[in-house]
C-alpha cells in the first residue's frame, strides 16, 4: 500500500479533506471540553526544521503530545543535514525511528525527494512554493464561521508567495473562486498552477479584487528569504495595504485572514486585523486542531469515535 503523504494541498481530495476537517471540529471539541484523547501513544513525530517558526512548531509540538505521542525537534543547522547529508539518505534513516515526519524548509523538491524515500509519511510545514497545514486551518475556519466555502469568492491581495498557490490549489478542491492582485513584478508564476485550474481571476487594481468577496487574505510582503528586497517591495506594494476602504468593498459579512506574523500598517492595517471582521487568532489556534485531525488520519488512518 502506498504511503499516503501532504506534501501540497492537491494531494487530498476532497472527500479526504471533508473527512478531515469532520475529525478536526470533533478532535477540538474535545481539547475545549479539557478531554483526554490519545489515539497516537507510543508513536513519534520528527519535525525537520530549516526556516524558523512560531505557530508551525508550536501547533505540530503541542498536537502530538496532545494526542499521546512525542514530537522530536531537529534543526539543520545542528544536524547531519546541515552538514551535506543527501535528502535521501536523511529519509531513509529518520523514517526508520519514527512514525510520520514534517519538514519546515525552502525548496519543495526537497521536501518531494525526502518523502520518496521516507518509510512514513511526510507532512509540509511549509516550503516555498506551498504552505498546505497553513490553508487547511484557513479553510477550517472559514467554514466554522460563515459554513461551506463552495461557490464562495476570495480575495488575494499581496505577493504571489507560498500561501497564494495553496489557496490556487484549494479553490480548484472544493469549488470556490480567488480574486488575486499582485503589484507588476511580483505575479504569478503559472507554473506552478494546474492548467486546468479555472478557479481565479486576475485584477490589476487590490480595491477591484476585494469586490464582492466573501474573504480577504493577505500576507507579509516579504517572505523568508526574500528579506534582501524588503525595500524594493515596500515600494512596489504601496497601494496593496488591505484598510477599511478594501474591505468595505467587500461583502457586509466577509472576514479577514493572515497567517501571522502581520506588519500593521504594511500589508494590512491595524483597525481591519484588529477589527470585527478579523478571525486572525482562531485561524491560527485552529492550525493546532486541523493539524491533529492530520496526524491522526496519516498515521492510523479513518476512525469513527
């Protein structure tokens, strides 16, 4: 049987995802309710990290210990792989003491060439072409507050980064529309979308994007590892800052999303993350539950307690 990996959010679909997200509502009822639930004892998540981290060591730390196992953290800075291990052979040795590994790092051909030699699967804490754990909380919790996303609009309103071609990904997944904007310099690379994928639409104008939508979604306008041009996109992304004005272009009940961490007053401004519309903490909290209901499915499989 071959083992089932989330490496970019197309690799489930969306049976798998709906399944998923049933578990996540349940397992986080659960952690509100102070009940103890254990289904992964005895079992061991490696996390790889080669970006630093907040919310995706925390989440994917605390997940597993909350669901009965233990979490092992290694760096590459102070491992063999910092030293010019190959991804193949780092692969083949971790997954044989452990039972699922994620992998925070750069490049996501080396997230793909670890997992083809990993005997467990391996789950992308982010890469930077993807971010998928990232917008399955956000889709997660879109549905809590406004039910299902299907046929929705969303808008994306910032750089053409790692979140943007998740969003692409789950728009063509469960069937609803991305209103993308991104300053002249900065957009799309098409490679890196489906051909098929007919579930976006282009505007030059951020304001225009923001029309109609049923969701803003933004992000930093430097990425790790593009900080050397942070002065230049200061530049080239005045006029792109989500404000008021943006989202009253929106729909009366549209919310706002940012993965976090946010530069008030660049990307986004403070009265709109701040304001009533903002589901900021609960989408980053509900990183912690999606993420167990992830662990929980890659590792045992389906259950139905």
């Amino acid at each position: 049987m071959a083992i089932k990996h989330f490496l970019q959010f197309s690799d489930f679909s969306r049976t798998e995802f709906e399944y998923v997200m049933q578990r996540a509502r349940i397992i986080k009822q659960r952690f509100k309710a102070y009940q103890t639930y254990h289904p992964l004892v005895d079992r061991t998540l490696v996390m790889v990290f080669e970006k630093n981290s907040t919310r995706t060591r925390l989440s994917f730390e605390a997940g597993m210990h909350q669901l009965g196992g233990a979490a092992i953290y290694l760096n590459t800075r102070d491992s063999q792989l910092g030293r010019g291990e190959p991804v193949e052979d780092a692969g083949q040795v971790i997954s044989r003491m452990c039972d699922i590994i994620m992998i925070r790092t750069f490049e996501q051909s080396m997230i793909e060439r670890f997992a083809e030699y990993s005997r467990v699967p391996v789950i992308n804490g982010l890469t930077n072409q993807h971010h998928p754990c990232q917008v399955l909380a956000d889709v997660f919790t879109y549905i809590e507050h406004r039910g299902d996303i299907s046929g929705k609009k969303v808008a994306w309103i910032g750089d053409a980064n790692n979140m943007l071609y998740s969003w692409l990904q789950a728009a063509k997944v469960f069937g609803f529309h991305l209103h993308v904007s991104t300053p002249k310099g900065y957009e799309m690379d098409m490679s890196l979308v489906d051909a098929d994928n007919q579930h976006f639409t282009l505007f030059d104008d951020p304001s225009e994007a923001c029309a109609g939508v049923d969701l803003v979604n933004t992000d930093v306008w430097t990425s790790m590892g593009y900080e050397a041009e942070n002065q230049a996109r200061l530049k080239a992304f005045d006029g792109w800052i989500v404000d008021e004005a943006k989202m009253a272009r929106a729909n009366t009940d549209a919310l706002f999303m940012h993965c976090l961490p946010a530069h008030r007053g660049e990307e986004v401004s403070a009265a709109v993350i701040d304001g009533p519309q903002s589901v900021v903490w609960d989408e980053a909290e509900n990183r912690l539950h999606v993420q167990k209901a992830l662990l929980e499915y890659l590792v045992i499989g389906k259950v139905s307690n």
